[in-house]
C-alpha cells in the first residue's frame, strides 16, 4: 500500500490531558484529510448525483408536508402542477414546505421544460392537444384555490385534478396498495403515488393517465411504482437513478431501459422501439365499424382521421348513428340521428397503447316519430354526462395501419396511412 492511502493513525502514548487534546484535534485533522484521501483512493467514491431521486421514506415525509400545508386534495393538484411545470420528484420532495400553490418552487430552476398540460377549466383544450400542449398558459390558481384547484382540467385528457385524486384514492383502497405503510395518514396516499410515479421516471402526461385509468401499481415495498397498461409495464419516459436502483425484478436485473442500452426486439421499419419515435409519422384516414351489434343501433357515416407527428398521435373518430330511441309494442316511435365527434392525443407506443378519446361535440341531425317530443334535451343530458371523463381507445400503429377498438370493444376503427 503506498503512503498516501495508507490510512492507519498512530494511537496517543500520552495520557494526560493535554496530550488528550491534542489528540483530538490531531484526529479531526486526520478525519477530515482521510475523507478526501478516501475519494481519491476509491475508499469513499461518491456517486451521487441530482438524478438519485428520494427514497420511499423521503417521499412520504414530504407527502405529509404537503398535505399539512394544503389539504389532501389540493396538495395533490399542486403537485401534479409541479410536475407540469417542470419540476422533478426528487425537487418537490426536496422543497415539500417551499412548493407554491401554483406549483413553482422559489429560487429553484425547474430540471425540465414545462410539459403544459393543466390549464384554467376555461382555458383547457378538450378537443386534445399534443402532450406538451404549447402556446397554454402557466397556470396561477386564484385566491380561492381550496375549491376552484380541482377544477382544473388537464387538456390532452378532458378530466379536471379533482377526478384524477378521487380516481387515484379509489384505486389505493380497492388495491390496498400501501397495506405495510401501517403508520402513513390515508389523505397523504395519492401524494405519495404520484410523487413515486415520478420518482421512476414517468413524464407528467404518462402519470395522469394512468391514475385516471386505474393503470398503475406498486412494485415491491421499496417505493418502485409502476404503469402497467394490462400489456406489461410501460417504460418511463424519463430516466432516473431511482428507477435504475429500485426498480428491479426478482433476479436484481432492472426493469427498464437505461439510456445506454436496449432490449426492445420489434419486426417491419416503421414499429417505434421508444416513446416519441418518428417513424409512424403521417396522415392516417379510414372507417369505424360495429365490433358488437345492440339495441338497432347502425352507423350512417363514419370518419377516422389521425396524423401521426415525432411520435405523437392525434386521432378524430366521427360517426352518424341511427337508432329507434323510443317504441311501442316493439314498433319504433322515435329514430334518432345523430352525429358525434371525439377527439384525443397520445404518445404512440411499442405494441398497443391507449388514447383517451374526449368528446368534441355532438348534433341532432333529425328525431322522426310521434314521440319525439323532449329527446333533444335528453340527448344533451346524456352527451353531458357520457363525456365528464375521457374514453380510451386502445389501439395499434404499425405497417401503415392504425387498428383499435373503442367504446369498451363495441366499435372498432381502422384506418391507413395516406
């Protein structure tokens, strides 16, 4: 061993009490001149970097920081504002008592660029919109922030952060997905799902999906969570230490992707291996068909429309239905015809992938019978209420054909590229 990192100390010979002093003192100088000497021999490397994320308990600690501060419901809308300001997991944990209730930190640069996808409810786009939803306005809550925050709406969904919370709240007591955290408040569980979605690298717009779908879940005790979208679990759009060192599976390997290396094996030239791949750009126009047959219903028209932008899908779904909406004696009284639009965006996937479909609007073209008095205020009624949240689309992309079935598996859509 050479000299400068042999890092054996002399004992004391002296034992009175001056020599004790000394002694002391020549320790701490030793101490504190063995640290560097350590980094330099590789005896005490640090290998921490801003990226390490927080730990399970970190995480907690400052889920019951927030809610003290705000409340359980608001702390989890400032929170997911947070992350759509840009802002990291490991910085809100980091700034639990600082994060402002429109989610800044002060004197803290954000560590991404806003993803802009929560806007004012009178400023939301529920026609869709690409996940980073440009040109959309920060958003600064106003002074009655306790009851107007969870009507916020998060545009590329249509749903508001207060349905985001109640979803994600019920999904904890149907699951029991934090049984062992015995001694953690139930009002501090959704904070601490969203922040630990983040912390494993999931990209704000991955996250609200997936609390709004029921599509997530811890992995293990350590404070790994993960989306699994009933295919597998989906790869975090961002990366993280905390993902590379937490998430792992029952053999140690990790369970994600790190930036250096790949183990997505897919067929044909234009299947994507990582979010946001260009190669399914493109125009895509096609049909929407009946998969399940119910109640007379029968598609007059129907328009499917998508382009398909850096990875990015944007789909229209139109369609005429006719349908006899009131009879007698089995002899229809009333048809009904009527025309719908819905609309939705999402980051095109390996595989399947799902796009919650808001709907856009929605037209009586004509009610025939002698009954019909009353149904145009019945069908805004039930429009009204059919499209308070997003439906999802499941679909597919690949070889110049966009498949996926809608409506619960009822309607199927398929379209090819221009």
């Amino acid at each position: 061993m050479s000299a400068v990192c042999d890092h054996r100390a002399a004992e004391p010979e002296d034992d009175s009490d001056w020599a004790i002093v000394f002694s002391v003192m020549r320790n701490l100088a030793i101490a504190v001149a063995l640290t560097a000497t350590l980094a330099a021999c590789g005896g005490a490397e640090d290998d921490s970097s801003p990226d390490d994320g927080p730990t399970q308990d970190d995480i907690i600690e400052a889920a019951d920081t927030l809610v003290d501060r705000f409340g359980d419901d608001v702390a989890f809308f400032v929170t997911a504002i947070s992350l759509d300001q840009g802002y990291s997991a490991g910085q809100i944990v980091d700034s639990a008592w600082a994060v402002g209730a429109d989610g800044t930190i002060p004197q803290v640069p954000a560590a991404h660029e806003p993803w802009g996808l929560i806007a004012p409810a009178d400023e939301s786009q529920t026609s869709g919109g690409p996940p980073r939803g440009a040109g959309i306005a920060p958003l600064v809550p106003p002074a009655d922030t306790d009851e107007t925050l969870g009507d916020t709406k998060v545009q590329f969904l249509g749903a508001s952060l207060g349905e985001i919370w109640v979803n994600a709240g019920a999904h904890i007591a149907r699951q029991d997905a934090y049984s062992e955290l015995k001694s953690v408040s139930d009002r501090s569980l959704p904070v601490i799902a969203i922040i630990s979605l983040a912390a494993t690298g999931y990209s704000p717009d991955q996250i609200l999906e997936a609390l709004l779908f029921d599509q997530w879940a811890r992995q293990g005790s350590n404070g790994c969570t993960v989306i699994d979208n009933g295919k597998g679990i989906v790869t975090p759009q961002l990366k993280t230490r905390f993902a590379d060192v937490q998430c792992r599976n029952s053999s140690g390997t990790p369970l994600f992707v790190t930036a250096t290396t790949s183990t997505t094996t897919t067929t044909g030239s234009d299947v994507p291996n990582e979010p946001g791949d260009s190669a399914l750009d493109g125009t895509y126009n096609g049909t929407a068909q009946w998969l399940e047959m119910a109640g007379g219903y029968e598609f007059v028209e129907t328009a499917v429309h998508a382009t398909v932008t850096d990875g990015v899908i944007d789909i229209q779904i139109g369609f005429t239905i006719s349908w006899p909406r009131r009879s007698a004696d089995n002899v229809p009284t009333c048809v009904t015809t009527v025309r719908s639009m819905y609309r939705g965006s999402a980051t095109v996937t390996a595989g399947e992938f799902t796009v919650p479909m808001m709907g856009v609007s929605q037209e009586l073209v004509n009610a025939v019978g002698s009954t019909c008095e009353g149904v145009e205020g019945e069908l805004i009624a039930e429009w009204e209420a059919d499209t308070a949240s997003a439906v999802p689309l499941t679909a597919q992309l690949g070889d110049g054909v966009l498949a996926g079935t809608f409506w619960e598996g009822a309607v199927g859509i398929t379209a090819t590229r221009d």
